[in-house]
C-alpha cells in the first residue's frame, strides 16, 4: 500500500534514441490506484489520499482490478466533447454533500496507463513493454460505458535515430505538486515539446517511498 511517488517529468536537452512508444498526455489528476482487498486508496501526484473526493470510482475498481494491485493512471472528467480540468479542480471540495452530489454532476473516471505492482511481484524494474502487456491484461474489464476508461490503444513503438532538434522532457522524480496540478507524463515516459508521450519500450519505473 501506499506511498509511492509517480515518475514524472524534468528538462533534458533532447529526445533520446531508441525505440519509443507515443502515448496520449491526459488533461487531469495523476493517480495512483492501491487494491489490497476491499480496500481502495488513491494517490495524488505528491502522495496525499484523493479517495474520499471520487468515490463513484471504488466499486469500479474493486469490481475490475485484481485483489492485490497498484496502478498508475490518471483521474479526468469528460465535459461535452472535451476533458474538463476545471471541472475537475471543483472536486476537491472539504463539504462531503458538495462531493456527493458532484460525483453525479461531474463524475469522474480513470484512464490507466501501467501497471506498478500485481499479487506480491514488484513490476517497477521491469521493461516498459512487459508491464504494458501485463496492464492489457489486468484492465481488461475496463470499458463499457462505465467511468474505467481502457488504456488507449497498444502504443506506436518506432525508432528514433539521429540528433535532436527540438528540447523534450525525459521522466524522472521530481519534487511534488499540489494534489489540483495538472499531471505529468505517464511513467517511463519521454514528453515532446508539442506535448505528445513517448515511452522507452525498456523504460523502468522508478518510486521514491
């Protein structure tokens, strides 16, 4: 159980060769998913609880992951066509009747992207590529309509030659945000300038407890 600091983001001079995989960067809160049981915590970004503030998520995610498990994602809320982080900065609310009734309003959902622990194995050191399989298979009963959204589609792996042009940010620990700041890329990952995701298909996750 908890704590582990996500991987995220810091200035590096440029994008890394190799083979890389694209990957979305979601507009929410980052989160990290602890199952052990019938207990449910979420974990922000700087290692605070953020399960009293979405509980239409816990039974979703007692009834989908498996009975020991950490996964890494993050929380976002969907207005219209679009993802709302206004929205969801308004969720974070102290009055419980104000969470209750925007849990309906506004509700939330979780977009996971790896899979950090199953049963007793740590994944952390294991391959990107690997732990991308495994959260394939773990998240299988996401989806349908329901507020566990799938992970998006096998990521593009390609190879990267030559010297950069452009400034990137690599993914590495850094110091903690506030638990409303917008999220960084997913672990293991390398940001682009334009802001597109890419993850080392070696990439290792990293945690600071």
């Amino acid at each position: 159980m908890p704590p582990i600091r996500p991987m995220l983001a810091k200035a590096v001079d440029g994008i890394p060769d190799g083979d890389l995989a694209f990957e979305p960067k979601w507009d929410g809160f980052r989160c990290i998913v602890f199952r052990d049981g019938d207990e449910i915590v979420l974990g922000s970004r700087n290692e605070r609880p953020l399960t009293r503030y979405f509980p239409e998520l816990i039974e979703p995610l007692k009834a989908s992951l498996p009975a020991r498990a950490v996964v890494d994602g993050e929380i976002i809320v969907r207005v219209d066509d679009r993802l709302g982080f206004d929205a969801l900065q308004q969720r974070i609310h102290p009055a419980e009747s104000r969470i209750s009734r925007l849990a309906e309003e506004t509700p939330a959902e979780f977009v996971a992207f790896d899979v950090l622990a199953l049963a007793d194995a740590d994944l952390m050191t294991e391959p990107f590529r690997d732990r991308r399989g495994l959260l394939e298979a773990v998240a299988g009963g996401f989806g349908g309509g329901g507020p566990l959204a799938p992970p998006p589609p096998a990521p593009e792996v390609g190879r990267r030659r030559g010297r950069p042009r452009r400034r990137s940010t690599a993914e590495a620990p850094s110091a903690p945000g506030p638990p409303n700041a917008p999220a960084t890329a997913p672990s293991g990952a390398r940001r682009s300038r334009n802001g597109s995701v890419m993850r080392s298909a070696s990439a290792s996750a990293s945690t600071s407890k």
